[in-house]
C-alpha cells in the first residue's frame, strides 16, 4: 500500500471506472450482439440488442433440428455444425494427447541428460517455430497427397493427415514442459536411481506425478490451438462432412447468402465451451502463452 | 546438473523385473516394425517415380534404426519422436518449397514427362473422311444399330489411306442385337450389312435417351478398325493421334507434324513453338524471381503488398500495445476495486476463438446489412464501404485485428509491470514525481527490454496473419492490373496462399519463390529475437 497519495484519488479513482466500462462495453458489444442475434427471427440485423421477435429457430437448426416455422414450412439445418464440431473435437483430443506425449519425453531428455547437438537442437527448435505452416502448404500438400497413395488414412481428406500434420508444431510445448522440470530438483530422481531405479522408472513414477499441473496446461493449449487451426485444415479437407468447424463455419457468411441468424446460434454453441474453458483455466493457458512469446 | 545412466552411456544390465524385460523387447519390436514400414514406403516411392520422397523417408528410417539400435545415442532416442515430427512436417516441407521455386511446378506442369507422355499417346481423334451415320432398330432380341457410310474418301493423306484399306470398301455395318442396358467401355464386333435391317429406326428422341450408352460403346470392324460415337448422329473411327518415334518425339498423325520435348520449358513443342500441354515439372532457375523483381504486372502489385504487410503488421503491434499497456497501467493501479473482473472481461476477446470472432466482425461489418453501418447511418448519415474501398477496408482490418490482440499486450505488459519493485514508485512519490514521470522514467524503461523479443514475436505473428485475411476479407478488394491474384488488402502470406491454391493456374513455382523470401525474412526476426531474448539453453 503506498504511503503518499494525492488528494485528487476519489476523482481519479471513478474517472478510471467510469472510461474501464465505457472500454468494455465497447469490446464486448460484438459477443453480445451475436447472443442476441442467435436469438432474433430471420437472418438480417436489424432491431434493438434485447430481441423483440425472441425464436429459437436458429438454435434448433445450429442443433440440427429440423424447424417448423408458424406458417407452416420446414426449415432444414443448412450445415451440419455439430458433425464438425465433433470432428474437431476429435482431431483436437488425439492431436493434443500425441503432442503430450512427444514433448514430455523430448523435455525430459532436454531437461535432465548431457548429450551431443542439445544446444542447437533447442535453438533450431525456436527458430522453426516461427516459420508459418501457411507458406508450406504446396509442400504439405504434396506430401499428404503422395502418402495418401500407399497409406490411405494418411491422404488429403482425412483426418489422419490433419493430426500427423499438428505433430510440426511441439518446440512450443517442449520449451514449456523443459522449463517445468527444471524447475523440479533433480535430487530426487536421483535418490531413487541410487535404490536401483532405472532412468524410465524415476522419469514415470518419480517426475511425471510431479509435473501434472505442467501436463494439463500443455495438453489445454495443444487442444485450444488444434480446435482454432484454419489453414491447414483448409487445404487439407474437401468433402462437407469432413471438414472442422474452424473450416466449415465461415460458409455461413458466403458472399452472395449470408445466414447471419444461423451463424450466430452456431458460433454460440462452438465458441461457448472453447471460450468457457479457457477462461476456466486462463491463468495456466497465460503463463504457458506468456512464457513461449508466441500468440495461439 | 545431475544426470541420468543414459547419457553417460553406461551399460544396462538385464532388468531384475520380467515385465520390464518384456516391455523391452516389446518396444525393440515397435521399433523394427516401424523401420520396415518406413523401408516399404522408400520403396513404394521409389518405384512410382518418387525419388524426392523415397529419399525422405529413407533417411527417417536410416535415423529411426541408428537411434534406436546404438547405445550411446540413449538419450537422442526420448527426443527423436518429437525431432522427426518436426522433420517431416516443418523443415522438410521448408526445403520442399525451396526446391518448388526453382521450378515450374504448376497446374499446367504437374504430372512427370513419362506421365505426360503416356497421356498423350492415350489421346485418339475422329478420322472426319469416314463418318458413318447410324440408326438404332429395336426387336424382340434388343436393339441393333445400322451404320452407313458417310464421308467420302478425298484420298490425301497416309492414315486415310489406312482407314481406308481398314474398311475394304464397306459402306454398312450392323451389329447384332444386343442391350444398350450395359456398363462401359464396351467392345461390340460389327459385320458388313447387305442393306437396312427390318422395321422402323428409332426416334431421335429415343435416341437421344440412350446416349451415354452409346458413348461407351466400341464398334470393332472385321480388319479391326474401331469406330467411337462423334455426334447425335454420327459414329466415327477413333485413331491414336500421337506416334511415339524413337528420338523421343511424338508425331502427330491428324495435325501432320513432329512434336519435340523441350526440357528447358517442359512442354512438347511445335516447329512452329506451339506448346501442346499438359508440360512436366523442369528446373527454370531463377525465373520464377526474375518475375518477381522485374515483370511489372508482378512487381506492382507485390511492392504494394510487400508494404501493406510491413505496415500492418508494424500498426497492430503498436494498437495493441497502446492499448494493452494503458489497461495494464489502469488494473495495476492499487486503489482500483474489482480489478479481477475487469481482467477477466477484458481477455474475453483472447478467449473467443478467432475463426468465430473474425466471422462475427465480417457479418458486423456488411455493408448492407452489418449493424455497423447500421449505428453510423443512425447517428451520422453514412454508410462506409468497408469492404470496397481499400483504405476502409485496410482499417477494418486493423480495428478487428486490435480488438483480437490487445490482451496479450495486457496479459504481458501486467506480468512486466508487477514485476517492478514497488519502492521505486514510493520513492518517485515522495519526490514528488506525477504518473507521466512514473511512466516514462520507471515503467516504460523497465519492461521494454523484456517486452522487445515478443513485440518481435507478435510482429512476425501478424506479418504472417493469414487466418485473419482469409476470413475476413479473402484479401479483396483486388489490385487493378495484376496477372496474379492480388488485394489490396492481402498480407504476403495470404497472396502466396491465392496463387498456389486459388488461380485458375496454380502457379505453385511463383508461390514458392514468395514463400521463400518470407522465409528469408522470418529467419531474420527469429535470429534477432533469439539474440535479443538471450535464451539460455
């Protein structure tokens, strides 16, 4: 608590309030007019935020029921939004669990032993971080193409492809979970390999109860950003059915035929859960952002 | 540091413990398994003509043996799963692209010159001098079909003369009864008719309703001349065109003249410089770069994006960072209430997925119907055309990409700024010293230093902004004059994207050469922020 203050502090003090609301109110806007709009009846913007028309014809249909409107006619769900809500979650949760997996062992190794090209290795690492997948699309493409031909769950338009292609992008992770173990003491493992543990067992009964907190961020982070993932997905998946959500939900607003109700119940339901759980877990997600310098 | 067995190389002795025996060679398995699969697919890539990859997965294999076989590489065995991942699906595909922008690769010179060459070999054309007119008679049996000679020989020309000797002088065929029900591609023998058969032809009508049936079918004359529909009512013999000879070249029969392949531009060529496509991937140098540099209707609109790249990037660091670090300065401040809620509110941008809040900002944004204009034409009369106009359109960009970055600025900036020691504000205060002074003499000096290698981060991160472009504005509206797929609002990325994946050309070589300046550059960043960030390994 500072000793000196100024007299003028009850002033300051609501001037800071009052320009804080004004600043959320206007950042918040847009997430509470798609709310409002998922909402409202029909697809055009117009009326106040509280909708006057309220109608769950949007919800219904983002849910894939078919609406039956009160003059009668059946509206069928335009896209399947939980089929690619739900391959995106699947995608999400193998890619993220392969990713765990890779760079708690790599950050082990990194963390604990001496060995030959470590330094350089961990540098490349960084540097190859920052180089866009966007740019080698051609090259991905061509990869998966080719492999597709002899490995068939590994071709363009599946979903194998997608999440090999996520497994690029672990230097983040590794220098995440590296940090955590280091900051673990060593003395520990140490005492179990003098009572006869071998390396894998101070490494699986010793270190890794100890870094679960580390493990779940990772994991969340992995997940977040497999969920949000656009370009590779784009070039990678063609048919309908198969597309992930951050694909197939731009095809509501389409140039000529903007669903802009249908949208907004959509976006509602996918962002929803992904929003909540960040902000569930926003202060391990942060660090681990904060911490790798790179934006998700 | 301590370290473990492994990396000092010691020896390890056969496990106590059967189980981690078992698991042992369970995992030795694991590994020959996986080599053998890698070595199946060297090979599968090396007999379709694959060197490139064969070569790759070669070496992933090579590598998944030496580590895992070698004692002394223990501890590269914990880091290899990841090491390759990034091999295969990052660095690889980096050299790839290098290797494409020496080429032209492209959707015209896509498949390989044995490739092309059997596609043409495969084509055929009609021998317009002996069509036949045809006429379908149902019966009882099924349906026959009637041919009779149309064309007249004119008696030029080698493969007429062939055609002709082929017929023997036949002007009418028939075919047996047969179903026009039957799948493709089928072979029907026909004989010389001595005259119309029996009853009434079939309709055009009906003619017409068994159409794709009669496309797949093939007449086959005695002396083994094949005769392919050429029309509603026309079938007509169907000739190899093109004639392999021994140099190489490729005759053309129907067109009479020599096709040449040119291994400087991938393409058969003409005498006359005719390129018949498709062409094959060839090595073309620095051409593709040349044409950056110095075709004006690329240059043009590349400078203009080259710009718009640097400055938008540039601009969204400084957005977001002035608005983050003011906040930050704000919820820092000891004397505020209810500073949790105000952080957790603030980040709600950064906890929307961007894909859905980008989409939210272009709905907003239409310029018909987007409740922005909607609020403006209310309160002021106008109705901007954000997505026409480049300047509207460019600053669109920026609000949105603002709105989406400034928490973390704020999460970083409020990180740096608790991490200043309290007294020094305490002194500033009884010195005498106003929040300007706190600012520009404690905090600002304070965590620029840390903040600089991410503002670096952050500016590579927006310098390669594609999901933003693509979402919102798909890079329109677009440059006048470019021979390229150019906006006004594309970021180097997205142009790289456009060109590969959305020109009718696919010029996957230009793209290349783009992509890898831009690698060129990031390198650049990633150095000096390593520098900068004096990572300790």
């Amino acid at each position: 608590m500072a000793m000196v203050q100024p007299r003028t502090l009850r002033w300051r003090k609501l001037a800071a309030h009052l320009s804080l609301c004004g600043f959320l109110v206007l950042i918040l806007f847009p997430l509470l007019l798609v709310i409002s709009i998922s909402f409202r009846e029909g697809n055009f913007a117009s009326g106040s935020l509280i909708p006057e028309n309220f109608s769950l014809e949007h919800w219904s249909l983002a849910l894939g029921i078919p609406w039956e409107r009160a003059d009668g006619s059946v509206v069928q769900p335009p896209f399947p939004v939980l089929l690619w809500l739900w391959n995106s979650i699947k995608v999400a949760l193998v890619s993220s669990l392969l990713i765990v997996l890779l760079s708690t062992t790599s950050a082990y190794a990194f963390a604990r032993m001496r060995f030959a090209g470590k330094g350089p290795i961990l540098k490349g690492m960084l540097i190859f971080q920052m180089f866009p997948a966007v740019l080698s699309l051609v090259a991905l493409y061509a990869l998966f193409d080719r492999l597709g031909q002899f490995v068939g769950w590994l071709g363009i338009n599946t979903h194998g492809a997608l999440i090999v292609a996520s497994l690029g992008a672990v230097a983040l992770h590794i220098w995440t979970i590296k940090g955590y173990f280091e900051s673990i003491d060593g003395s520990l493992e140490e005492a179990a390999m003098v009572d006869g543990a071998s390396t894998w067992q101070a490494f699986r009964y010793i270190l890794l109860p100890l870094s679960r907190p580390i493990l779940m961020v990772v994991f969340i982070l992995a997940f977040v950003m497999s969920i949000m993932e656009y370009p590779m997905a784009s070039v990678l998946l063609v048919d309908e059915h198969k597309l992930t959500l951050a694909v197939g939900a731009q095809q509501y607003l389409a140039d000529h035929n903007q669903r802009w109700g249908n949208f907004a119940a959509a976006a509602v339901l996918s962002g929803l859960p992904i929003t909540v759980a960040f902000l569930v877990c926003q202060r391990w997600i942060i660090g681990g952002l904060t911490a790798g310098g790179v934006k998700g | 540091m301590y370290t473990t067995n492994a990396s000092r190389g010691l020896p390890r002795h056969r496990s106590r413990y059967p189980a981690e025996r078992y698991t042992r060679w369970a995992l030795r398995g694991l590994v020959a398994v996986l080599v053998l699969a890698l070595l199946w697919l060297v090979l599968a890539f090396h007999l379709h003509g694959q060197p490139i990859f064969a070569l790759l997965f070669l070496v992933l294999g090579a590598a998944l043996g030496i580590v895992f076989t070698r004692r002394r590489l223990m501890s590269h065995r914990y880091i290899f799963p990841a090491v390759a991942g990034m091999a295969l699906f990052v660095i690889f595909p980096l050299l790839y692209t290098i290797g494409i922008s020496f080429s032209n690769y492209s959707s015209s010179n896509l498949l390989s010159e044995e490739r092309v060459r059997a596609q043409l070999l495969s084509r055929t054309y009609q021998e317009e001098s002996a069509t036949f007119g045809f006429q379908l008679y149902s019966s009882d049996e099924g349906v026959r079909l009637y041919l009779e000679r149309e064309g007249a020989p004119t008696g030029a020309g080698e493969r007429e003369a062939e055609v002709e000797e082929a017929l023997e002088g036949v002007s009418r065929f028939t075919t047996g009864p047969m179903s026009l029900a039957q799948g493709e591609g089928r072979h029907v023998s026909i004989q010389p008719a001595p005259g119309e058969p029996a009853g009434e032809p079939m309709s055009l009508r009906e003619v017409i309703a068994s159409r794709a049936a009669l496309q797949n079918l093939v007449l086959v004359t005695p002396e083994g001349l094949e005769l392919r529909m050429a029309g509603l009512r026309h079938f007509a013999p169907m000739l190899d065109r093109f004639e392999a000879r021994d140099d190489g070249s490729l005759y053309d029969r129907r067109d009479d003249r020599l096709l040449i392949a040119d291994r400087e531009t991938g393409f058969f060529v003409t005498d006359e410089g005719e390129r018949i496509t498709p062409g094959w991937p060839v090595a073309v140098g620095l051409d593709n770069y040349a044409r950056i540099f110095l075709d004006p209707d690329i240059r043009g609109p590349f400078v203009q994006i080259f710009v718009w790249t640097f400055a938008f990037a540039g601009l969204t660091v400084l957005f977001t960072l002035m608005v983050g670090f003011v906040l930050a300065s704000l919820l820092q401040w000891d004397q505020l209430r209810g500073k949790a809620l105000y952080r957790t509110l603030l980040i709600l941008p950064y906890a929307v997925p961007a894909f859905i809040s980008i989409l939210i900002f272009k709905g907003m944004f239409n310029q018909h119907f987007g409740e922005i204009n909607l609020i403006l034409d209310a309160l002021f009369g106008i109705r901007p055309d954000w997505f026409t106009d480049p300047w509207l359109a460019r600053t669109m960009l920026l609000i949105v990409n603002t709105w989406l970055g400034y928490p973390y600025m704020l999460l970083l900036c409020m990180g740096l700024i608790q991490s200043i020691p309290r007294d020094l504000y305490e002194a500033s205060a009884v010195d005498g010293g106003g929040p300007l002074t706190n600012l520009f003499r404690i905090t600002l000096p304070l965590i620029i230093k840390p903040l600089t290698p991410l503002l670096i981060a952050c500016f590579a991160f927006n310098f390669n902004n594609f999901v933003l472009i693509a979402l919102l504005t798909g890079g329109n509206p677009d440059i006048l004059g470019a021979s390229t797929p150019a906006g006004t609002t594309d970021l180097l990325v997205s142009y790289t994207y456009r060109i590969a994946f959305q020109d009718a050309g696919q010029n996957f070589g230009l793209a290349a050469a783009i992509a890898t300046l831009i690698f060129v550059l990031v390198a650049g960043l990633a150095l000096l922020n390593l520098r900068l960030a004096k990572v300790r390994v």
